[in-house]
C-alpha cells in the first residue's frame, strides 16, 4: 500500500481543512483543480485506467471534486490575498511536494503510473481499502 502522504491530493486536502477553518490565508484552490483534472485523466482516460476499480475511480473523482468546490467556494468571496500570489504559492507547494518524493527516491511519474494502478489492494472491497489507505499514513517509507 502506498502512504496517502506520497499523494499531492493528500497534502491539498489537508491544506483545505486549514484554509477553511482560517488556520491559512493562501488558497490551495489552483492546486485541488490541477488535483481533480490530473486524477480524472488518470483513472478515466490513461493507459493503465482498467486497473482501477469502478468504486475507486468514483470515490476519488467525487473526493477531489468536492474538495476543489469547497476551496473554490471560499476562495471567490475571499480577496485578502492577491491571485498571482496564490498561484505562486501553489506552484511552490508543489516544487516542495516533488522535493519531499525525490528525498524517497521516488518519482511523480513513479508513483501515479507504475504504483498506484498495480496496487494488490484493489482487489479488496471499498470499505476494507479506506481503511487500509487511511493506516497507511503510518508505514515507514523506508521499509518498502
């Protein structure tokens, strides 16, 4: 199982859960809306689509969907931080993101398109690979 932190989606998520509650000013909306187009070409429209099950391909393109409009929400009534700000906060986030992969020696390309649709885990049903997907923020990376 891959930890959910090897997800850019998991950092956006987190990151929305603070942006709403004010903990952050800087809205992470450019980066659920690259989030959501990137997952729904991946598991819809990529070469390696029929690898993911129907209830993931859903579940995942509902989550992200729902998290990008919660942050677009906030986001369009809130002007206290400039849009090109926000962009390049974004950007950076995901340069940070890439840095954090490369020091575990992985690649983006590595985990979004050889990992993620071999996972044996697929074939348990939904309820029993959230829970998996929700421990597997604690597997030590360096034990794979």
């Amino acid at each position: 199982m891959i930890p959910l932190w090897y997800f850019y989606s998991f950092w956006c998520w987190i990151w929305t859960v603070l942006y709403f509650f004010d903990y952050i000013k800087i809205s992470p909306f450019f980066s659920t809306l690259g989030c959501i187009i990137f997952t729904t070409w991946n598991v819809l429209f990529s070469g390696h689509s029929h690898k993911f099950p129907l209830y993931y391909k859903k579940f995942i393109i509902l989550w992200e969907s729902y998290t990008a409009l919660v942050c677009f929400n906030k986001y369009r009534n809130d002007k206290s931080v400039n849009f090109l700000t926000n962009i390049y906060v974004n950007l950076f986030a995901f340069f940070l993101y890439y840095c954090l992969i490369s020091s575990f020696n992985k690649t983006f390309s590595q985990i979004y398109f050889v990992d993620t649709p071999n996972q044996k885990e697929f074939k348990y049903p939904f309820y029993k690979f959230v829970r998996l997907k929700l421990f597997s923020i604690y597997i030590n990376p360096y034990s794979s």
